[in-house]
C-alpha cells in the first residue's frame, strides 16, 4: 500500500502533505529534519492518511489535497476541521 500523509507541526499551525510507503520511517524522517520543506517547523504529528493501492494513485491524491478545492475536502472531510 502507499499512503497520502498529513502532518502538523506542534510548535505552529504548519500542516504539510505527502506521500510514502512507510508511514513510520517518513514521521521519523521529517521529525529528524532531514526534508528541506518540513525541517524549520520540527516535531510534528500525524494527523491523518488515506491508503491507495498503487504510487500513481498517491501522487495523484497528494497533488489534489494541495489543491484549494482539495485542502477543502481534506480539512472538512478528513481533520474535520470548519472552515468558518
């Protein structure tokens, strides 16, 4: 399986998105401050993943949860988070 990721940062309101097949060793990466995108907002949560079975179907999901139309869905759907 792969996983489309969201993570939030403890120290602000970051959330960042992504993709893996290991849901552990990715949380372990980013929280070490290995990926450029995440280092500067350090540790961080998982918040939510949605499983897909095959690597084009997580890009293609990571891709339209980084949409506006997308990070909609994912924060009322998903994080169940109001907009309003």
């Amino acid at each position: 399986m792969w996983y489309v990721y969201v993570l939030r940062s403890k120290r602000s309101s970051f959330m960042y998105i992504g993709h893996t097949r290991d849901l552990e060793k990715r949380l372990v990466h980013h929280n070490e401050g290995l990926n450029q995108s995440t280092k500067h907002h350090i540790p961080f949560d998982l918040e939510a993943y949605v499983a897909v079975k095959t690597e084009a179907q997580a890009i293609q999901l990571e891709k339209y949860f980084k949409t506006g139309s997308g990070k909609s869905v994912l924060k009322r759907r998903i994080l169940m988070i109001d907009e309003d």
